[in-house]
C-alpha cells in the first residue's frame, strides 16, 4: 500500500464509488475496516500536493520524497487523531509542514529568521519606496504570463523567496488556502500571515517586472 505513494504520487487509480467520496468519510472507512481502497484515494488525491509543499519547504527533491512517505505513514498510524475540528486538508499540510521543518532542523537549514524586511524599500510611514511601486505587469497578454519561458522565471522567482515567505505563498495563491486555513497550518496569527504574504508578493512582483517589461517592448 505504502509503495503506491513512491515514484508515482497519486497516480493510481480509484474505484469510481470513492472517487467522489468525501475526505471525512474515507477516513471515517479507513478507520473502520482498514479499507485499503480508501487510503488510496487519500494518496491519490493529496501525494502531489503534500510533495509540493514539502519541496517549496527543504527545496531538495530527495527531502521531499522521505517526508512523503512520512507523512503517509502518520496518516495511517494517526488517523484517528484528526478530530474534525479543521477541514482535513488544512490539517495534512499541518501534518506535512511539521515533518518539513524538523526535517531541516535536524539537517540545521532551518531559515526562519531570514526576512524581507530589508528588502522591501519602505519609508518611515509604512510607505513603499522606489522602483516597486511604480512597476505594474498586471495588463501583460495572457500568452506573456503562460508560456514555459514566462513559467520557469516564475518558478524561479518563487523559489528564491526565504522560507517562510515562500510557504505563505504557495499555501494561499497556489494550492489557494483561505488566511484561516493557511494561519492554521502554520500556526501563524491572520495578521502575521497577511504580513508575509504581502511581502512575498511584492518581492516577486519586482523580481519579474523586469521580466514582463522586456517582453513588452
């Protein structure tokens, strides 16, 4: 069972009755019978997802890899102590961001106390400064923001972010959490996760202007 997860990260196929199962209740059978089907259906709906975010965390593929299975074998030896209280997926990625970041301590790559603080040009009022403001791509062609060229400098914007503003990122405006959900999985204050989020945003949108400008011309 554990094996599916492996090199093929939610690409088994579901019996059609549990594919539109909700989470709760392939839990709710998992729990009960040990029903291998459901566990499946949970790999096959959150392996990538759970791949993802643990890449955009240690941003080492063989990291990634092992916190999957981590993961996954939490899930099956700690299942029962999801109590509902959270949608499922916001408390997976708990469980995933978790194992992410005693990963990197253990390897001391723990980067928390990087910040953007110094790169964002603000004044004394909160005010932002500089080439930042001034900057707007938002009226480039969808073609311009599509094509594979456009794609991996995104990528690699994104990926140049400090930790934990690359995870606030990607949580909320590319697996499309809500702030609630984000806030819970990190265990962040809505304020606190605005703040990053914020920040993150106008980092990349800086980095790509440049970018978006040259296609223009």
């Amino acid at each position: 069972m554990i094996g599916t997860v492996t090199g093929q990260r939610g690409k088994e196929t579901s019996p059609p009755d549990l594919v539109n199962t909700t989470d709760e209740k392939l839990i709710e059978l998992f729990i009960s019978s040990k029903d291998e089907r459901a566990f499946e259906e949970i790999v096959n709906r959150y392996a990538d997802k759970i791949y993802r975010l643990a890449f955009k965390i240690t941003r080492d593929y063989y990291s990634a890899e092992e916190i999957l299975q981590e993961v996954f074998l939490t899930l099956i030896n700690k299942i029962d102590t999801f109590r509902g209280e959270s949608k499922f997926s916001s408390w997976l990625y708990r469980v995933t961001a978790n194992a992410a970041y005693m990963h990197l301590r253990a390897q001391k790559k723990y980067e928390n106390d990087v910040s953007l603080e110094d790169y964002v040009p603000y004044d004394e009022n909160g005010t932002l400064m500089g080439r930042i403001k001034a900057k707007d791509w938002s009226d480039k062609p969808d073609k311009a923001l599509l094509s594979e060229e456009a794609m991996e400098i995104i990528e690699k914007a994104v990926n140049e972010l400090p930790e934990p503003y690359r995870v606030v990122f990607h949580l909320r405006d590319v697996e499309g959490f809500s702030n609630q959900e984000v806030s819970e999985v990190l265990g962040l204050s809505v304020p606190a996760l605005k703040s990053r989020l914020h920040r993150a945003r106008l980092y990349l949108r800086d980095k790509l202007s440049d970018y978006f400008y040259e296609w223009s011309k």
